[in-house]
C-alpha cells in the first residue's frame, strides 16, 4: 500500500464484487482472527476454501452492502440488515489498522439514520469487539455458546444507538 492510501467506500457490485468480498472475509477470519481463536474454530467459521459465488452474491445483494475500496482494490466490506443488524464487517488482513472498520461503520450509520434506525446490533468476534468498542458499541451480552459449523465459536452481541447523544 503506498504513503497516499486512501480509501473510498461505495456500494456493493453485483456480481462483481463477490469474489472480493468473499476473499477478504477468508482472509480476515483465517490471518487476522486467528490470533483470537483456535485452528478448529477458525476452520470452521472460514468454511471452505471455495464457496457458491452466486449464494454469496445474493446475500450482499439482498442487505446494504458496503465496500471499501483502495486502488481499484477491494480491503473491506459490511452488511446491514433492514432491523438494524450489522451482518459482517470485515476488513483485508493487509488494510487492518488504516481505519477501513471505522469508515465503513461511519457510512453503515449515516444509512441507518437515513431509515429512521434507532439503533445498530451485531455479533462481535473476539477480534472485532475492541474495534467496535472503539467505535462506540457497547456489549449486551456475552455468547460463549455460539455455534458455526458444529463447532463452538464465542462472539459478543454488541449494540449501539443512532441518536447524537449515543456517541
């Protein structure tokens, strides 16, 4: 990444930015998560090296999905769903520390208030708690018991509200 990084975040393509997104969600769960987890859990949070492009497409399609872009680069992106949840949030193992979460977590509440949400919820990872503790998430309740793939993989239920007073 060269001294004039910058990052501009826009829109999901579809289909075109399956293949992007779907390789920075691999990366950011199998390189940057790993410190937090362990190799079964991330094998199973990961799932398979390949998966259906058209399944994965449909489901960035079907929430806003934003993505965050550097020289023509895909090295972020994030879902929101209509009540409010924060569905993904991942960012590039290499674009981590740049501020991308905090850029896409701006415009994913610029959206929301856009809708009339009061409030934004998600389900943090171990490594994206602290980030979205930073960024003015607060947690509601632990989930030592969450399950992906059969195996027990812990995240947080974290929630933040919309109004300026929440901040």
């Amino acid at each position: 990444m060269s001294p004039s990084w910058s990052v501009e975040v826009r829109g999901y393509r579809s289909p075109d930015d399956a293949s992007a997104t779907f390789q920075t969600f691999r990366a950011a769960v199998t390189r940057t998560a790993s410190a937090d987890y362990a190799p079964e859990q991330i094998a199973a949070w990961a799932g398979p090296e390949t998966t259906h492009l058209l399944a994965w497409d449909a489901r960035r399609a079907a929430a806003t999905t934003l993505v965050a872009e550097t020289d023509g680069r895909v090295v972020g992106f994030t879902d929101l769903l209509e009540d409010g949840l924060v569905d993904m949030l991942f960012v590039h193992p290499d674009a981590g520390g740049r501020g991308v979460a905090r850029l896409l977590v701006e415009r994913i509440r610029q959206e929301a208030r856009r809708r009339g949400l009061e409030r934004l919820h998600t389900h943090a990872s171990r490594t994206a708690r602290p980030v979205l503790e930073h960024l003015g998430f607060r947690v509601v309740a632990e989930r030592p018991d969450n399950r992906v793939r059969g195996q027990v993989v812990p995240n947080t239920e974290m929630a933040c509200g919309l109004s300026p007073d929440d901040r």
